[in-house]
C-alpha cells in the first residue's frame, strides 16, 4: 500500500504523531467517583446496574440479571439517581473523587495532561476515505496520539485482501479496518467477509456514507434526506437540503459544527472504540 501523501497538520493522519491537537473541552456534568456499589445507568441503552469495580480502567458493571458489562467512561455517558453525570475512577489524579472536573477529550475519554510524544505503534487503523479520517481525527484524535496509533486511507475497500497481505499482520502489528455500509447484503460485508486473520479486525456502521454518522440534529434537522438508490448520496443530500455548495464544502460545514462524541450516532462510536481496543491490545493479552 503506498504511503499516503503528508499535510501540514494531519494530526493522526501522517507521522511522526502530532501532539498539537484542539484544546480539550471541560466536562459540564457532575463528576461521581464509580465507587463499588453505585446503582449507575447508561446513557443511549437499557443497561441499569451496580459498579463492581475497573480492570485496566475499563468499568465493570453487573446488571439486574447478574451479567457484566464492560463500559468506557464517556462524558456525561450515565445517570446516577436520574442525574446525568460523568462518572470517573475512584482514585488517581486525573479522577479526583472531589472539586473540579477533570479535562476530557472529545471522545469523552479523561484527558492525559503534558503527554510525551508516543512513537506510532506498527498496529494501525485504516478508514475508507479522507471524510472518515477527518471525522476520527475530530473525535478520537487526542486518544490516538497518546497511544501513538496513525489513522491511514484506503481510498475505497475494493483491494482490501490486498492491502492486509501488503500490510502483514501479527501479533504487536494488527490492523483494525472501518468500512462504510457495514449490511447484510451490502458490497462491504462481502469484503469485510473473506478478510480472516488473527491480528486484523474488521468493523464499521450501517450508514451508506460517514456523513450519515454525524447525528443529523447537529444541522437542525430531523433525519437525513432519502436519496434513491442510483442517486449519488453527497449530491442527492445536499440538493434535497437546498444547499448550494460543493460536496467538499458541505462537508467541512458539517465537520464544523462536530465538538464532541455525542454528535455521532452510537454505530460509529462503537465501531472506532472497538477498533481501538483492539490495536492497543497488548500480545497474548
């Protein structure tokens, strides 16, 4: 695969990892310590339960049934007696169990004040095309340089098989791959089928373009237009919207107006997550 062009401030996008990212926004939810024993609820699905506790800082909660789930800690991502709140490990500076709220990133992740400059992991994450980088760079961006994990292009998923065989696979050098239109029947999941490795995972979201991921409420409006099949989507949206602008520019408006992960449908946020997870496994973990 050849190596995508650089830019001045590509961010997660180019090498070496730059750390220059957005200033991090500041939590306006309450900040509860996820103490053992605390009925907590989270927000965005049906699972109510009780705290357990952290592995590797990932929370642990059993619910009313007796299963555990495993849980990111997201800004404003649970309720606690009604309140939505942002719940934060019980110890550790960057979790004070009192007074002011930590820093997080957009992703909603506790913010990792001063961190060096990660040298970039041979593991790395591959996106269909610049939109999707941009998108992740926006959210995710500040989480990936501290893992020191680069986001690169695949510019359509048509040679995907030949992009994991150029890559090389194993074990400390995985690839995490997120497709577009990730449905029965679609193109996509015929691709995404025949892909079978170890050390690569293969994700993405049921919306036909990225754009369909950023929550349509973010332009005021109630749901994405329908474009019939046939139609290109970019140019079908954007004329059912009476917006008389390129798709690049409608893009960078739409872009524009994302701050946080709460502006993205829960399929993309689960996916880019997922991915994460997996390239910074540790081996043999």
């Amino acid at each position: 695969m050849s190596t995508p062009r650089r830019r001045r401030n590509d961010g997660i996008l180019s090498e070496p990892i730059d750390l220059d990212g957005p200033k991090r926004p500041r939590d306006r939810h309450p900040v509860v310590p996820a103490r053992p024993g605390l009925v907590v609820k989270q927000r965005g699905t049906p699972i109510t339960g009780t705290v357990i506790g952290f592995v590797n800082g990932v929370l642990q909660v059993r619910d009313r049934q007796g299963f555990e789930h495993r849980m990111r800690l997201l800004t404003g991502g649970f309720e606690v007696d009604g309140q939505v709140v942002t719940l934060v490990e019980p110890r550790g500076p960057a979790a004070p169990a009192t007074g002011g709220a930590a820093q997080r990133t957009a992703s909603g992740s506790i913010a990792v004040p001063k961190a060096p400059a990660q040298v970039a992991r041979a593991s790395r994450i591959l996106v269909e095309g610049v939109h999707d980088a941009e998108l992740v760079e926006k959210v995710w961006g500040d989480d990936l340089r501290v893992e020191g994990v680069v986001v690169q292009q695949l510019e359509g998923a048509d040679h995907l098989d030949e992009v994991v065989r150029s890559f090389g696979p194993r074990p400390g050098r995985r690839l995490g791959i997120l497709l577009d239109h990730l449905v029965d029947g679609s193109k996509e999941t015929r691709i995404a089928a025949a892909v079978q490795h170890p050390d690569v995972l293969v994700t993405g979201h049921p919306f036909v373009d990225v754009w369909q991921a950023v929550k349509p409420s973010v332009l005021g409006i109630g749901a994405w237009p329908d474009v019939p099949r046939g139609e290109p989507w970019k140019e079908g949206v954007i004329r059912r919207l009476g917006a008389n602008v390129e798709p690049w520019q409608f893009w960078k408006q739409l872009l524009g107006k994302v701050s946080t992960w709460t502006d993205l449908e829960p399929p993309l946020i689960g996916a880019v997550e997922q991915l994460i997870d997996f390239v910074t496994e540790p081996p043999g973990a």
